[in-house]
C-alpha cells in the first residue's frame, strides 16, 4: 500500500519488487508490427517487453520504434518528421495504420531492442534510476531468471520520490523543492 511505501521508503530502501507493475503486458516473438502496435494501443502503454513461448525475454518494443519502422517504411518523410507522423499514426489509429502500412508480414523481432535493460526483484530504486539515466530509457524490466515478473517505469519512481519527500516534510516549507516561474 502507499502508507507501507511511504513507511518504508523513510527507514529503509525501496526494493523494485515493491513498486513495479505486476503481470506486465508482453508481445509474443512471433507477433507482427501490427499486432505489436494494437497490443500497446489495447493497454495505453508505450513499449513493453517480447518474449518467447517459454516467457524468456528476448527484446523490448515500444511505440518509438514502431514509428521509426513506419517512418523508414515511408521513406522518411522529413517534412512530417517523427513526432508529425506519430500524431497522424494516433489520430487515426495506431495499429490500424500500423497494418495498412506494413501488412503484418513485418516481424516485431525485426523492430525491437533486442538488449532490453533488466533489473532483478531486489534492485533499489535507486539502482533502477541509475539504470534508467545510463541508457536514456523510460522503463527496466524487471526479471526473475529470464522471466519477465514486473516492470517500473520512470513514473514509477517519480512517485517513489514524492512520497518519501512527503514523508519527509509533510507540512511542506523549508527544505521541499520548489517548482516557480517568473
């Protein structure tokens, strides 16, 4: 619960095991670019991981790479660039789009990341926000083995943080970071 985090995070560390997402969506090696780009359209989700039948973890694939796939697929459009495309790929539909564009002959394994950065039930949070900040990602899986058992996100660890700078000065004042404007 939020007070346990809130709890913990002011006496001891806090453990990945404790704030990921349990039971993260996965993409299937086999999938298509298609079905890659419907499945994280499904869950409003950015990327997720891709596994084998077993639930090995073999690569990650995020909405970044599906638009640079389709980009490349239609020749780069500089004018539109990469932002430009992802909102025309959005407005009408991601995956839809995603199919008439590619067909589903692409293959997510084509696409994705095939060293996705992992980090077992015990890392730190810390540890995780290191492991972020090093390869400029926004997510670490988080592995039991080679078996995807949760993810944190850099959401994740945002609230982390606010809850423990709440706990640690709760009536705000001196000490709290401020955020302004001129």
């Amino acid at each position: 619960t939020t007070e346990d985090i809130v709890s913990s995070t002011t006496t001891t560390l806090v453990r990945a095991r404790e704030i990921m997402t349990h039971g993260a969506v996965s993409i299937p090696d086999s999938a298509s670019v298609a079905e890659a780009a419907a499945a994280l359209e499904e869950e409003g989700i950015h990327g997720a991981p891709v596994v084998t039948s077993y639930g090995k973890l073999v690569g990650v694939v995020t909405r970044t790479d599906i638009v640079r796939h389709l980009r490349d697929a239609l020749s780069g459009d500089e004018e539109k660039g990469e932002r430009g495309l992802l909102d025309a790929l959005l407005e009408e539909g991601l995956a839809s789009r995603t199919d008439e564009l590619l067909g589903t002959t692409t293959s997510v394994q084509e696409i994705m990341s095939a060293s996705p950065v992992t980090a077992g039930l015990d890392a730190t949070a810390g540890e995780l926000a290191a492991l972020m900040h090093r390869d400029s990602i926004h997510r670490v899986f988080i592995v039991d083995g080679e078996s995807v058992q949760g993810v944190v996100s850099a959401g994740d660890l945002m609230k982390v943080l606010e809850r423990y700078e709440t706990a640690r000065n709760p009536q705000g004042g001196e000490g709290c970071w401020r955020v302004g404007s001129a």
